[in-house]
C-alpha cells in the first residue's frame, strides 16, 4: 500500500575510477520547492533513529552511505491513506530520493555497519 503524497525519484550517480558522484538535489528536479536546511544523520548497524513528524515541512532524504530501511506512517487524518505504513529501503545501490510531505511520521534503521542519511527540509527547524 502507498501513502498518498510520498513520492520516490530516481537520481544520478555519475560513476567515476576516483571515487563516485552521487547527485542530491539541484533547483531544476520537479521535486524541489525550496531551501530551509540540510542536515545529516549518521546511524549505527541496528539501531533506530525516530520517530520523526514535521507539521509544516516537506523532507528530502537520501542515502549516500551505507543501507537503511525507512518506515512511514501516514498521520494526516484527512487523507484517503490515513494511517497506513510503508516501508523502503535506500542504499548507494538504490540511490533514490523520497519526498515526505508533511505530517508523515517516519523512522529509520540502518542496515549496515554504518550509514547516513541527508535530510534537506524547506524551511529552518523549529522545536514548535
């Protein structure tokens, strides 16, 4: 079952001897509106980090390192998924961005020895 409103896009990896290039957002992807910040999470083998809920900002994530399964809840109670869960793996192998629109919880969990997860989010975080 999806959740209505979370949204997966393939990205570029440009394959290079020296090390590769995984692209992460530009201006120009349809799934990009704009610039709050970016952070990123670093997550142990096994080990959950979440859960996680933005009243107001859409999330980018992305994998650049390592394996982690992502699970979401739908918690918006007007949608036609409402309560529903999802869960997606992401890795450098599986080099995708999901766009959780607001008022999605979600967790995660790496699958590997280590991973990292980036997060960029429209607007600045706030603990309100």
């Amino acid at each position: 079952m999806k959740i209505a409103g979370l949204k997966i896009f393939k990205n570029k990896v440009i394959k290079n001897i020296k090390g590769d290039i995984l692209k992460f957002v530009s201006t120009r992807d349809i799934f990009f509106n704009r610039f709050g910040e970016i952070y990123f999470s670093e997550i142990k083998k096994n080990k959950t980090k979440g859960w996680n809920f933005h009243k107001k900002n859409t999330c980018l994530l992305a994998v650049p390192l390592g394996e982690v399964k992502f699970s979401f809840i739908d918690g918006r109670k007007k949608s036609k998924t409402y309560y529903k869960k999802v869960t997606i793996k992401l890795s450098k192998k599986k080099y995708k961005i999901i766009l959780i629109p607001p008022k999605i919880w979600f967790s995660f969990c790496s699958l590997t020895k280590i991973s990292l997860v980036v997060n960029l989010i429209e607007k600045p975080h706030s603990d309100k």
